[in-house]
C-alpha cells in the first residue's frame, strides 16, 4: 500500500475541487472589493426651513450651520456661502446673506422689500439674481452695496406670494428660467423686455396631480429637468415641451418621492432629489440613475431640504455641481 498511486481521475477531481474553492473565495473578495470602491458618497449643503443651512460631510455628519431659514443656496468658489432667507426677525421680509463659512460674519446681505425672496444665483460679474415675491413678482439683478440694477416682471398669478416662483436661474444665453408653480408651467424670459420666448406646462396628468414645477434646469443638450413638487415627478422635457423621460416612485418601486422640490443633474447623468416632507429616519435625499435605479440615499437629520448643493462625491469636488 506504501507503494499505492492516485489514479489520474483522482487527482483530477481533487483538484479541481481545490481551484473551485480558489476561484470561489477569489470572487467573493473581487466582489467586496468592487462593491467597496462603487459605495456612492457626497456632501452636500442642504437648505430648508426646519433644518436650517447646513453643510453634511460624506460621513453624514453636519459639518457647518447657519441658523436661518433658507429656501437656496450656494457653496461659492471663494468658500463662502450664499444663501436666499426665508423671513424671519433679521429680515422680515426675506432676504440674501453671504457668510464666510470660517467665521459665519456676514459678507454682504440684501433686505427684500416685498413678501419674500425665494432664490439667489451669483452671476458671473459679481452680481445676483433675485426672484422677490410679493404684489409686484419680479426678477431683480443686485451689486453688493444692494442697489438694483434690473428688474422684470413676472408673468404669474399674484394671489399666492409663496406660492409664485421658486428656482430662478440665468440661463447660458442671458436669458432667465422660471418655474411657476400654481401656474403648472416653467417660462423663459428676456430680461430686457420680460417677453416669455418658450413655456413648458406641467399640468399634462390634470392639475390635480399638483405638478407643481419648483426647479428648472436647462441641460448642456438643450432639455429642461423640472422638479414637480407635490406630483412626486420629475420630468426632462425637449425644446418643443415633450416629456423624454421622466420617474416617480413607481418606477423605482419605493415612495421616496415626497414633494420633489430641489433637483439637480450630476456630471455622471444622474439625478438627485431631495423629498421636502419627508421626515423622521425617512429618505432626505437620494440619487437615481437614467435606468432608474436608486443608488444614494441620505436619511439623516429630522426634516427634509427645500434644495441642496451636492459637493463632493467619494471625496472629489464635482466638476460641474450648478445644474441645480
């Protein structure tokens, strides 16, 4: 018996055996190690009412505060962050406010002399654009010492103050985007005459599915990603209006939207949202893919944002982070 050899068919299986163990525990690595490195995380700065400004790392912690009600905002290039108030005791009437983050002193504010002002985006000359809300809804353009440079009229219902704009941007070619919410359409206007040149209607599903446009943003190929508030949507529509894609909750089969106020387009193609009314450990914030497919999701704090400034992603500042 000392003597005695495996036949060959014995070997064989027995090492095979042996390599499909290898190649077993090789893929479970190989798969930790994919899984690891596509785990998604930003920072963000998150607006809203409850919640205040606020600066979330990727670890999901709060990094910095600001303790005003604020309904947008921005991480400037300077570091310093912009913001558009809601009122409140400083600024009864709304406001704009400037802060170095390092520090929280105040770089510069504007007043609104209205009911409220709603958004805020720097421009590339160091001046700001304004929506004021109120009797006489309206697009302003502000220095820094506060003075007025432009104003145009929107062309919404005055009945609802609140309710009458919400994420005002300047457009690549000088042109302003504004969504309007009881008037179920985002408009593009020319500043200089306040002429409405293209109009998007959200009301295609009946008004009473409250598509309410809240943001509007107007991508490189020319389609507008619109945000429905309390319709639980968001829309991508081409210059002629038409809906090329859109996603709710049935599509990706779980109710994370709740009042898809903020949106905004990463450089990858997907798109976050954030769910206003969500509250408690429920979804805040959350990114999906063109396929549909949720692959972020930020449950933290106790209240939702109105609109949020995605930062970072997996510790690298985003390229492009202001289609928002």
């Amino acid at each position: 018996m000392k003597n005695f050899v495996s036949p060959p068919s014995f070997k064989c299986a027995a090492f095979c055996r042996i390599a499909g163990l290898v190649l077993a525990v090789c893929a479970t690595l190989l798969s930790s190690c994919v899984n690891a490195e596509d785990v998604i995380k930003h920072s963000f700065l998150g607006c809203g009412k409850a919640n205040r400004a606020v600066i979330v790392g990727e670890d999901g912690n709060v990094q910095w505060k600001y303790d005003k009600p604020a309904s947008d905002g921005w991480v400037l290039a300077n570091g310093n962050v912009l913001l558009a108030l809601y009122p409140n005791p400083d600024f009864p009437k709304g406001g704009v406010v400037e802060v170095d983050r390092a520090t929280k002193k105040t770089v510069f504010e504007y007043q609104g002399q209205q009911k409220e002002i709603s958004t805020v985006q720097q421009l590339s000359d160091d001046r700001f654009l304004v929506a004021e809300l109120g009797a006489e809804p309206r697009a302003i353009v502000i220095d820094r010492s506060g003075k007025i440079h432009e104003k145009m009229p929107f062309q919404c219902q005055k009945g609802n103050a609140h309710m009458q704009t919400r994420m005002l941007r300047r457009l690549p070619n000088g042109n302003y985007i504004a969504p309007h919410l009881l008037d179920f359409a985002v408009k593009e206007y020319e500043p200089d005459t306040g002429k409405v040149v293209q109009e998007f209607p959200t009301d295609d599903r009946g008004r009473d599915k409250r598509d309410w446009p809240f943001t509007a943003i107007r991508l490189k190929d020319g389609n507008t990603l619109i945000g429905c508030t309390n319709g639980n949507r968001i829309i991508e529509v081409d210059g002629k209006g038409k809906i090329v894609w859109s996603v709710t909750n049935d599509d990706i089969g779980e109710k994370l939207f709740d009042d898809a106020c903020g949106v905004q387009r990463l450089p990858n193609g997907n798109t976050v949202v954030t769910s206003y009314h969500a509250s408690g450990d429920r979804v805040k914030l959350f990114e999906v893919t063109r396929e549909k497919k949720v692959v972020w999701r930020y449950s933290g704090m106790k209240a939702g944002f109105h609109h949020f400034q995605i930062l970072t992603t997996n510790g690298k500042t985003l390229a492009d982070n202001t289609w928002k």
